[in-house]
C-alpha cells in the first residue's frame, strides 16, 4: 500500500507495519474482501 493509505489501513483493518521485515500484517482472520485492494496482483 501506498505511505497515503496506511491510515486508512489501520483504521479499516487494523493493519500494523513490521518495521523489521518492512511490510504490513493483518489478523489472519480478516476477510481477505476487506484488504484485497492492498494485495499484490497475481
């Protein structure tokens, strides 16, 4: 996701940056419809 969007992210999906690894998480049970905008095309 864009550094523009990860207040959104937090908010909508309660996602958290690992400053270590340099990338987003969110709870494994989160609806993957509520976060497929950040994922990456396949």
């Amino acid at each position: 996701m864009s550094y523009a969007e990860k207040d959104e992210a937090k908010r909508l999906v309660a996602a958290v940056w690992d400053r270590q690894r340099k990338l987003w998480h969110v709870a494994a049970e989160t609806p993957l419809e509520r976060v497929g905008r950040w994922l990456p095309d396949a």
